[in-house]
C-alpha cells in the first residue's frame, strides 16, 4: 500500500508545482489537471490520436457538478482566452451539438458556451478577460450532462492560440507545465508489464511471486481493464483445464464471484484485483500511467516510458524483460513488432471460417448501459443528432450489453474516438425516442440511465506474430505442439453486424451478432505469447500471435489471464537464465512445463468461476 500512496502522493506534488506553469506571461492550463473535477471524468483513451487526455461531462443527460481550479498568474492585465474542445456529434449532425459548457474566470462567464461548434479537436477562441489579481478561479460549468469535452484553456496576452499540429502541441505542452525534456527515472526492474487487465495483473502477480523485481503500468485508475467497473464485462472461458489443470489459480483469485455484462459496479470487485496486486512486495503499481515511447537497441526494447494521465509527468522504466498486456499492443507497436489487424483470407491459412478474401474488418467496440426503475417519473432531454429512430427501427429495451457493439469496419485504433462517440450517440439517440416519443414511454416513465460507459469495451485490434500463429485449423484438428501451454476453451466466437440492424441503418450499424463454433479445449502454444521479431517482449491477451478466426476463442478473459500466468512463468525463467522468450522454447522448455504443472496459487480459495464457461464439444462437457 505504501507504494501506490508515494506514486499518488508524488503526482499530486508534482501537479501543485507544475500544473499551471507558464512561459512570460500566458498561463495554460490542462483541464484534467484541475484540483476540483467535480462530476468530471478523466478520458485518456485517445491520447495517442489528439495528444492529451481530457476532461468529459459524462452526465447520461443530467448536468454534472462543475469543474475549477485555482491558478497562479504572473502579472494582472487583459489575456485573450483559448479553449481546446470538440463537438463530438459533428461526424454525423450539421449543426451545434449536445455538449454545451460555459467557462468562467472567478465566477464570471467568458463567452461560451463552447462544445457545440467545429468538427475537430480545435482552439475555440472565448474573448478576453482583465485579470486584476495574482489568484484566479478558473471554472467549468456543464450544461447539459451530455459529454461536453474540454483538453485545455490557454490565457494569452498575444491573441495566438497554441499549435494545432499533435507534435508541436506535445512540445507546447511540456514546455508551458515545465515538465522535464527527459522522463523521469522509475528504476529497473526484472520485467516490466504494461497494461493491467486481466492478463496484464496475472502476469504481474505470477513474475512476482517467482522472485522478480516487476512494474505494472495501467493508464486507469482502476485495474481489470474489460472486466472492471468502467467496462463491465464478465470473465468467460473454462480454467484448470489439461494438460496444466494448476494454470487459472490466479485467475480464481481476482477474479469476480458473480457473473453478467452491464451490472452495477460491485459485481467486477475491483478492489479484490487491487488487493491481490498490492499484497505482493515484488510488484511496483503505476495506476494512471499511459506508455508513449520506447527505448530501442537493434531488436531489443531497454526502457519504456509513461506519461501520467492527468499530470502529464513522464516516467522511464528499464528492464531486461517486457509484457505488452494492453490489448492494442502499444508498446509492441512502438517497438516495430510484427502485427496483422482485419480478416486474413481463405488462401492465406486455409482457414474454413475465414472470408474468401482479406479485408480490414475487425470485431466491434462495446458502449453497454443500464437504466434503473426510480420512484418518480425522470425525462430525458430530446436527443437528435444525425440517427433517426422510430417505431420500426428503435430498440425498445431498458439495457444493452455486448450486442451494442459498433466499429467494426472501421479502425479500432486510429477511429476509436469516433467508434466509442457513435456508441454513446446510439444510446442517447434510443433512450430519447424510448422516453419521449415512443408507445412504451408510459412504461418507461419513472426508468433513467443508471450508467453508461465511457470506456468502450474492444475486442479487437492488432495481432502480433510470435514464432506460431494460431489458426483455427490448429485448434479444431486440436494439432499438437510441444510447447502446449495455457488451454482456450470458449467456442470460436466471431461477431458481425447484425443483420435486422444492417437493413435500419446500413453502414451505420450498432448491434452485432455472434458466430459459434464449439471446439474442444485446446491448449494454446507457447510461441504465440512472445514477439518474432521484438527480442525480449513478451504478448498476454487479445494481441497474441493468432489469426482472426482464432481470436475468436483466446479472446475471452478467463482465458487471456491464464495466458498472462504463462509468460509470468516464461519470465522468470528467462531473467535466471538471462534469455530470451525464444531462449526459454529453445533451451527452458521443461522447465516452464514444470511451472505450469506447479501453478502459481499463492492463496486457498473457492473457485466461483462457474459462470459464463462458454460451450465446448468433448467427453468431459
């Protein structure tokens, strides 16, 4: 616990120092970065695509409680104003948006209100304000509840707004919060695991209790990536499963006792994930930390560096030894690692379900959401902003969960801002016609939106090529390797475009539908969990070394926590014999075999993994 408190405590330091700096006299500041969020969020999920994170009035159609933030400014006199937003229905609506917010300096309205205009991520100019003393009050003030983003307010006395360009803004950046050129040094450690979901905490948790010295970056504050309460996914796939019944005992012991896509917070139990991490005195956990950068020697990765979500300080970690956990593969990217992304073709693996052809389409993002029955009636604001719905087309439920799944044809890392605002614009676009217009709003007069996610839940992205790629003729020929290791066991499960939803709104489709083929439980090769051509980089999770067909089975995350126990093991051994994860198929083989029979169980408890185990074909099923 001491750890994660000096983490915390030091960014809080390190903002009250460097929050608000400033070059002569303009003052910028980062709007993640004020002392008051109030009914704010942090969303950093689109860093790499405009440069920052920022702050969003997540209000699910009711205003939030205002943002602010107290600043020093070097000299009193007139600045011109500059506020970095979005409207974030532009992609689809002409006209002003939904996410009205004012600015205010010391109480006072500065022009506004913004978030309704442009159809990029631009410097809205706010007018001028005389600052008359050293200490101002700088204020957000959400109108409408319904996702109002702002990055950053910019004071200046030249009248020039900051750069456009993502680069040359990055430099701005730095260079107005005084933030070092060079990250600052974390230490060293044994292996370092970026990315903390399922697998990325199971890897962590497994190298630890092997004896190394191991870092894990997250860039939420919470752990579980989809199977938090920001995402809420539930586990799925078998454990415990032949040849290495022992692989799942750390999945059983983070894992959820309940089941259920789209439930009330509690069912994800965050807080078991966090206390099984914090237990172990070998892990150093940086919550709130996005990896940006690597270090490169020939073929080998030396460091990576993190940038704190909110503060914007950079940190260097080194290591021998690398996990990318984060699903997207960022820092197998960064460090050039071989990756495919979209549907190979028939012609390429011989795969049945494959297409004839190769194309770019992937598995979809999820927004999933829940309304509550209240005691008195509750609107919605009349939301309309480039979907029509009506009687025919509107989907008259008081939930959505995975099926509410859009993106799939576009792409899941350079569009995803697009693809998880799309997923918002259909809820609101529904919900509105549900409760205003439509014959169940008597029905559904006293249900509000009791949560809506702003973290969208992927499936898919990029794939990264290990010395075996997985296909799905590996898996239901069940072809033997040597290097068996953690077992996949959900049916080949590979979503579409649903096509009712196809026929309302073509092109523009919101809901999916699933694709099962059962397998017998199939023991994934080593080889898939560590890059070809990244030497020391290690790969848990849905950016393994597998086709698309057969990510439809691995995917699943009982499954890719299993995954992250192996390379925790593979770790540990390559660090004692100081190899690579190729050195540890090569020459370590029997020795991993023999970790994956001993299981890295630390703790006796019930395994509640019980729900959602998928279908599967066989005698013991």
């Amino acid at each position: 616990m001491i750890r994660i408190i000096i983490i915390v405590l030091y960014t809080a330091f390190l903002f009250l120092m460097t929050g608000c700096s400033q070059s002569e006299n303009d003052v910028f500041i980062e709007a993640e970065n004020f002392d008051v969020k109030g009914g704010w969020v942090v969303d950093q999920q689109f860093m790499d695509l405009m440069g920052s994170s920022y702050l969003m009035a997540h209000g699910m159609g009711e205003p939030v409680a205002d943002a602010f933030t107290v600043v020093e400014f070097p000299s009193t006199g007139e600045y011109t104003v500059f506020i970095r937003t979005y409207n974030w229905t532009s992609p689809w609506y002409e006209g002003e948006g939904p996410g009205a917010f004012i600015l205010s300096v010391n109480g006072e309205r500065i022009g506004g209100p913004f978030g309704t205009t442009g159809s990029e991520w631009f410097w809205q100019e706010a007018g001028k304000v005389k600052i008359t003393g050293r200490k101002v009050k700088v204020g957000l003030h959400d109108i409408t509840g319904l996702n109002g983003r702002v990055d950053a307010v910019y004071f200046t006395r030249n009248n020039t707004p900051p750069p456009y360009d993502i680069k040359e803004l990055g430099k701005f950046r730095k260079s107005m919060m005084k933030i070092p050129e060079k990250p600052k040094d974390a230490g060293s450690y044994d292996l370092v695991v970026v990315g903390g979901g399922v697998a990325g905490i199971t890897a962590s948790v497994t190298a630890a209790r092997l004896g190394l010295k191991t870092a894990l970056i997250h860039d939420r504050p919470v752990l579980g990536g989809n199977n938090s309460s920001e995402v809420r996914v539930h586990l799925g796939g078998r454990i415990n499963l032949e040849p290495f019944p022992a692989l799942g005992n750390v999945v059983s012991e983070i894992g959820p006792s309940r089941g259920g896509n789209a439930q009330p917070a509690g069912y994800y139990e965050d807080e078991k994930k966090l206390r099984v991490v914090l237990y172990e005195r070998n892990i150093s956990l940086y919550t709130g930390f996005r990896a940006f950068d690597v270090g490169m020697k020939d073929r080998v990765i030396t460091e990576v560096y993190a940038r704190h979500i909110e503060t914007g300080y950079e940190l260097r970690f080194s290591a021998p030894l690398f996990a990318d956990c984060t699903g997207d593969g960022t820092v197998a990217f960064m460090a050039g690692a071989d990756f495919k992304m979209g549907r190979e073709g028939k012609d390429e693996f011989g795969e049945p379900t494959a297409p004839d052809k190769a194309d770019n389409m992937t598995m979809g993002s999820s927004v999933q959401w829940y309304s509550v029955e209240e005691v008195q009636p509750s609107g919605f604001p009349d939301f309309n902003y480039g979907i029509e719905f009506n009687e025919k087309n509107a989907q008259k439920v008081t939930m959505g969960e995975w099926t509410w799944e859009t993106g799939m044809n576009l792409n899941q890392i350079t569009d995803f801002e697009r693809i998880r605002d799309y997923g918002l614009l259909v809820v609101y676009s529904n919900w509105s016609y549900l409760k205003n217009y439509s014959i169940i709003k008597e029905e559904i007069t006293n249900r509000r939106l009791g949560w809506v996610a702003y973290i969208a839940g992927k499936r898919e992205s990029r794939r990264f090529l290990g010395d075996h790629i997985l296909t799905e003729n590996d898996i239901t020929g069940f072809v033997g390797y040597p290097d068996a290791s953690a077992p996949t066991s959900w049916s080949i499960d590979l979503h579409y475009p649903d096509p009712k939803n196809s026929e309302m709104f073509p092109g523009n489709e919101f809901k999916s539908i699933a694709v099962h083929k059962y397998i017998h439980p199939y023991p994934i090769p080593y080889r898939c969990l560590y890059s070809r051509n990244t030497d020391n980089l290690f790969l848990a999770g849905r950016n393994i070394s597998v086709t698309h067909v057969a990510l439809g089975t691995v995917r699943v995350m009982r499954t890719t926590g299993m995954m992250g126990e192996v390379v925790g093991m593979a770790a540990s051994i390559a660090y004692s014999n100081s190899t690579t994860p190729r050195g540890v198929y090569l020459e370590y083989l029997d020795e991993l075999k023999t970790l994956m029979k001993k299981g890295a169980g630390k703790y006796e408890v019930e395994n509640m993994q019980t729900y959602n185990l998928g279908g599967t074909l066989g005698p013991r099923y």
